[in-house]
C-alpha cells in the first residue's frame, strides 16, 4: 500500500501542482512538466494500430519537434514506463524531415509559423500530434493544450484523429473539448 | 424420560422429536446457505460495481478531473443500498464523494487494504483503480446491510414457521398412525387388564394385527387357554378331594361317636356292679377290698367323663354355627358365676379388663371361656392368693386378641406346641386331673370361627393363653 503512494507521491504532487499553479508567471518548467505527464497519460488512453510497430517490444516514440521545453522532464517521466508492452522513448526532432519511427509528436511552440505545411505533410500518417500552439486541432491538430483558469485542459479534433487511423479511449474524450472544424 | 408415559404419547413424542430435530437441522442449513449465497453475492455485486466505478475513473484521475470522477460516482445513485462512495487519489485524499456533497471527513481518513468487510450495518468494499500496472487510487464504497438484515429476519421468521408447521402436522400425522401401533398393545392390555380384575380366564384377546404384537397376542391367548384349563382341573380336583376327605372325616367322626357310645355301657356295668358290690358286702369287705372298689367306681367315673369330653369333641366337628353378636363380658362372667363350687377355699385375685364384643357361636365360646378360666384356676391352686389375668384388645386392623393369664405351675416352653393337641397333657394326672381335651376343643373352636390360639409360660411363673377372634365387622 505505502509502496504505490510513495512510488506516486512524487509524480502526483507535481501534478497537483501544475493543477493549481500551472500558468504561475514565468513557472514555464512547472507547466510543462505537467504537460509532460499529460503527454506519458495520453498514450495510456490511445488505442494503437499494432502495425505501426515493427515488433512486440518496439519502443513507443514520443518525438519533440522543434525546441524541447520539457527540458529532462519528459524523459524522467517515461522512463521504465510501457503501454502494451511497448516501452516508452523521447526522441528530439530539429525538422519534419528528421520524424521516422514515431508515434506520438509534440509539436512545440517553436514551430508554429510552420505548422499549416508540417501538419499537411503529416496527414495520413499514423502519429498522434499533440501541441500547446493555440487553435492547434481546428488546423488539423489532434491534441491541444489550453489553459483555461489557471488549468490545463486538452482538446481533440477526433477527425483528425481518425484520418490518422487512431482511436481514443472514451474515458479520455470524455475529459476532453472535442473540435470540429469546419473546413477539412 | 418417557417411561411413566403411556405408549401412545411416546410414539407421538418421538415421532415428533424426530421429525422436528430433521426440520430443524434441514432448515438450519438451507439457511445458513441462502445466507452465505445472498452475502457472496452481495459482496460480487459491489465488487463488480466498485470495478466498474475503476474502471471508468482511470481516465479522471490520470487527468486529474474530479468532476468527471464525481459524474462516474454519480452513476451510483441507480443503487438506493449504497450509502456513499469515494474515489481516492494515489496520495490517499478523498479525490471525488458520492453523494456529492458529502463532506470529506465522513469518509475514512486513508484508504484500506483492498477486499471487502462486513461492518455492522454496511458493508464496505476497497478496489484500487489501476492502469498499466501503475495504481492511480483507490475506489471506496458503503453498502446499506438493512436489506440482508431484513432478509435474515425474514429467512428465520419463515424457518420457524415451517418448522411449527411441519411438526405441527407430524403431530396430526402420527396421532392417527401411531394407532396402527398402540392400538393392537393397548387392545391387549386392556384385555389383560380385566382379567386381572374379573379373573375370567375364559376372555380372549383380539388379534388385530399380524406383527409382533399379534405373535404376542397369539401366546397371551394361548397361555389364557392354559391357564383356565389348569384352572378347571384344578377345581375339580378340589372338589374331589374335598369330597373324599368329608366323607372320610364323617366316617370317622360317627365312628369315634359309636366307639365312645358303645364303651359307656360297659362303663356303667362296671361303675354299677362295683357300687352293688360295695352295698351287698359293705360289712364283709375289709378297708382295703373297700378301698379297691372306690378306686374302681373312681376309675369309671374318670373314663364316664373322659368319654364325655370325647363326644363334644366329635360333636364338634359336625354341629352348625349359629353366629351372633357375643358380648365376651358377659360370658367370662357367666363362666365365672358357675365355677363357684370349684372356687370355694381358693383366694383369687380377678383382674378383668372390659372385653370387645365378637361375631360367634356363644355356646361354643362359652366352652372356650369355660375351659381356659377353669384351666386357669385349676393350675393356680398352690398360690395363694392365685392371680388371673384376662384381657382383650384390638390387634391390628381385622383381629381382636384375648388372653387370660394365670401365675400358676406354668409350662416348658418346649412344649408349647402340643398344649393344644388332643390328650396332650403336660403334667400328670395325679398332680393335676385332666382328660387333655379341653384346650383341643378351645382351637377347634377358634379355628371355626376364623382366629387363632397360642400360649405362652414358664414353669412356676404361670401362664398365658391367648386367642384371636376376627373383628366385628369382618365376619361376614
């Protein structure tokens, strides 16, 4: 019992704290380790096609494209960690190009005056983008972080989700805003 | 426990004992399982509920929307037997209550192991609420026991009724089947019963049935059979030897008469010749021819009596008893009034106490009376002043007993036993005359009136004879 609650303790507090103070002034790194976590729970509650892996144990990839705010973060936070076998594995992008072998993308701030052609080049490809660039699913995003009063929320335009032939868990679109855009 | 009850009540009481034991036992356990069956599924019902609530709330709290977790709780509400809920987070604080607004502090502090528990009035289940093998919290659920309470109650309530029921128609059953088996005994008892009472051995018992107690019915009757016929040869044989014995003692008694008739008429001879004899030569003759022929006439004279007392005696035997209500004294007066010739030169000092009346023939009491006392003053000669005693008392519920006692010559008690024999003489004749007569005429004539008779003595120091008599209103 006092094992997991230790084990936990740490992770959960910080995302206690992200929950109150997560857009604190200049407390960048506290909202993105948050953000972090939400980034390890999202493949959590992604069904993933198994044909996007080469084999049973092939890491599951979690790319940063473009700067990495997440610092060692997000490493720290997936280390160890699996979904369905598949272990967890940061890899740091500096171009589109660069993305092979990836199943998750957080596409960071940095990239947004690229955004419309890296999101174009990416439609039909099975990876789940996810980034805090504002209005990030009505342009063909799947996942975008928001912070609404002091708290992080998530919205997900579930047909983009579905050209990329991904399926998310209800339980996590039941937390989500879902968008639809009106252009595709 | 049972074995002064009558058969029919303890066929009853085991069936009963029986049957209510099996019911008992049958609904004990039919009980105790829908007990157990209705817990176990109590207890999945709110595992399988707590799972769902799991389930659904991995989402919330990976995300850490308490909202949602508060919506997937709210699903709780369709269950009016769950009393709250909670979800906890991974650090132990409530993270999300149902009812809604229930404060925080009335939910354990921290979480428990997960399983279930049995509280007195609820049932609390623990479920941690797990994902990809990292626990995210823990799902707590109260559950409302009243129902299972109310069912026990109700489970027992309807046992018991059962049970009364079903003994109570065991009860009906068995009253009217255990006739099948009391019936035959009684019906045999019964019959035993009056044969006991009316002694009529010609009854029959009625075989009624064709089991042991019919075997048993068979033997009674058969030994029954037996019994009278026993009983019947039995009574003819009394009544012929009866016969032959009444024939032989008449025969004997005429005979003893017609002896003792017959040996008189020579006895007067005898005495009449002597005393003839006597006043024809009463010169001639010297004192000591004199002499012989008084002893002679005495000597005749002695047998004249002694064949006397013989024919009473013998008469005895034959003559009718005319019973009536004897005042006993009146008659030891009477005896008295009459021996006054015998009691003239004697000092006696009479202690006679008040006597009960008897049921009896008075002449032949009178010859009892009359023989005891004389016996009594005849063997008190040598004391002066002689003392006799008589007395009578109640002795026991049926007998009244008298005694006359004397301080005279006494007897051996050796020889108590012969005193009452015919010619029985215990002292000679020349001490004291006697024929021995006397005391055998006294208890041939208690013993036709239905009592008995006994002495008691010693030699020198008197003695006591004693004679019962049965009490006045048993004679019949």
């Amino acid at each position: 019992m006092r094992h997991w609650l230790a084990q936990m303790a740490l992770a959960v507090a910080v995302l206690f704290a992200g929950r109150q103070m997560a857009c604190a002034q200049g407390d960048v790194s506290t909202e993105y380790k948050f953000k972090a976590v939400f980034l390890f729970r999202f493949a959590q509650f992604v069904d993933w096609p198994t044909n996007i892996f080469t084999n049973a144990q092939a890491p599951l990839v979690i790319g940063i494209l473009g700067d990495d705010p997440f610092d060692d973060y997000l490493d720290e936070t997936v280390n160890g960690e699996n979904v369905n076998g598949h272990p967890l594995a940061v890899k740091r992008y500096r171009s589109l190009d660069d993305v092979k072998d990836c199943q998750m993308l957080f596409i960071s701030s940095s990239e947004e005056s690229r955004l419309g052609r890296d999101l174009g080049a990416l439609r039909g490809k099975t990876i789940l983008t996810v980034s805090d660039i504002e209005d990030f699913p009505e342009n063909g995003g799947i996942i975008g972080f928001v912070t609404v009063q002091n708290k992080i929320h998530f919205r997900i335009n579930t047909d983009a989700a579905r050209d990329a032939n991904l399926a998310f868990s209800s339980k996590l679109l039941r937390l989500a805003e879902i968008v639809t855009p009106q252009t595709r | 426990m049972l074995r002064n009850v009558p058969i029919r009540r303890k066929l009853i009481a085991v069936n009963l004992l029986i049957s209510g034991a099996v019911l008992l036992l049958t609904s004990v356990s039919f009980v105790t399982y829908e007990i157990v069956t209705l817990r176990k599924g109590m207890v999945d019902g709110i595992n399988t509920r707590a799972e769902i609530i799991a389930a659904n709330s991995t989402a919330s709290l990976a995300f850490q929307d308490a909202s949602d977790a508060t919506d997937v709780l709210s699903a709780l509400k369709t269950d009016s037997h769950v009393i709250a809920a909670c979800i906890y987070d991974s650090t132990g604080r409530v993270f999300a209550r149902f009812p809604a607004n229930t404060p925080a502090g009335d939910f354990p502090a921290a979480p428990q192991k997960a399983g279930f528990q049995f509280e007195p009035a609820a049932l609390v289940v623990y479920r941690p609420v797990i994902q990809d093998g990292h626990v995210l919290g823990m799902v707590y659920i109260e559950y409302d026991l009243t129902t299972l309470t109310q069912r026990y109650h109700a489970y027992t309530i309807l046992a018991l009724v059962i049970v009364v029921c079903a003994v109570f128609l065991a009860y009906l059953m068995s009253r009217g089947l255990q006739k099948q088996i009391s019936q035959p005994v009684l019906a045999l008892a019964e019959t035993a019963k009056a044969i006991t009472r009316d002694r009529d051995f010609s009854t029959r018992a009625t075989k009624i049935s064709n089991d042991e107690v019919g075997a048993l019915t068979d033997a009674f009757n058969e030994m029954l059979a037996e019994i009278h016929k026993l009983n019947a040869t039995l009574e003819s044989r009394v009544h012929e030897r009866t016969a032959q014995l009444e024939a032989a003692n008449k025969e004997l008694e005429a005979f003893s008469y017609s002896v003792s008739h017959d040996l008189r008429a020579p006895l007067r001879h005898i005495d009449g010749f002597a005393d003839m004899l006597r006043k024809s030569t009463q010169e001639k003759l010297s004192p000591s021819g004199q002499r012989y022929l008084d002893i002679i006439s005495e000597a005749a004279k002695r047998m004249g009596t002694l064949i006397d007392d013989l024919l009473v005696f013998s008469r005895m035997g034959r003559t009718e008893m005319r019973l009536t209500r004897v005042n006993m004294d009146g008659l030891v007066a009477e005896c008295i009034s009459e021996m006054a010739q015998d009691l003239q030169g004697r000092a006696i000092e009479w202690d006679i106490a008040p006597l009960p009346e008897v049921n009896g023939d008075r002449a032949l009491l009178k010859q009892v009376w009359v023989n005891l006392v004389s016996n009594a003053v005849k063997y008190s000669r040598d004391r002066s002043p002689a003392k006799i005693t008589i007395r009578g008392r109640e002795s026991g519920a049926r007998e009244v007993e008298f005694s006359v006692q004397d301080n005279g010559a006494g007897f051996d008690m050796q020889y108590a036993g012969k005193l009452f024999g015919v010619f029985q003489r215990l002292h000679l004749n020349e001490e004291f005359e006697g024929t021995g007569i006397g005391l055998a005429n006294v208890r041939r004539i208690i013993l036709r009136h239905g009592g008995r008779t006994w002495a008691e003595g010693k030699i020198n120091e008197g003695a006591t004879f004693y004679f019962t008599m049965p009490k006045l209103n048993q004679t019949s």
